[in-house]
C-alpha cells in the first residue's frame, strides 16, 4: 500500500458539474417554453425561451463529457418545446415573442 491514493474514476470536475446544472436548467426553461409556463401563471414566450434552452444545452455539451447525453437529450427536448409552445401559444392567443 502506498500513501498517496489514486484519484477516483467516478470522480467529477467542476466543469462536470455545471455542465451537468446546465443541461437541467435548460431542460426548464424548455419545460417552461412548452407551456408549463401557463400553469405556473407565467408569460411563457416560446420564441424567446426554447432558442436559449437549446444554446444553454449545447454549452452544457461542450462543457461536460460526462453529462453529453444529458445535454443532446435537452437539446432535442428545447427543439420538442419550441413547436409544441409555439402551437400553445397560438391556440390560446397568448405572447410570441
């Protein structure tokens, strides 16, 4: 046995874990995008919000290569919100931009 131990495998960094953060913040603002906004009463904006869901994901992926999945499923899910909000919002009439 020696002192000094090995670092572990399983171990994240840092960036690992913002990226991580990352990918699930993106994941609600996408939910919010999609019309979650509208039981939370708040002035979800679809056009605005699931294009930022979807940069925020892909830094997250490029930030992270433990979370990369993660983040590619947040990506495909900000796209997902963007037409199924944009369909709420015009079915309710509510704000676009």
């Amino acid at each position: 046995m020696s002192s000094v131990d090995e670092p572990a495998r399983g171990r994240s960094s840092a960036a690992d874990t913002i990226g991580g953060l990352l990918a699930a913040g993106s994941i609600v603002l996408s939910a919010i995008a999609m019309g979650l906004g509208l039981l939370l009463q708040l002035d979800a904006h679809p056009a605005r919000l699931a294009p930022v869901a979807i940069v925020v994901a892909l830094v997250a992926a490029a930030m992270s290569r433990r979370y990369e999945p993660l983040a590619l499923k947040a990506a495909l899910f900000g796209a997902f919100a963007w037409v199924v909000g944009m369909v709420v919002a015009v079915v309710t009439g509510g704000p676009l931009f």
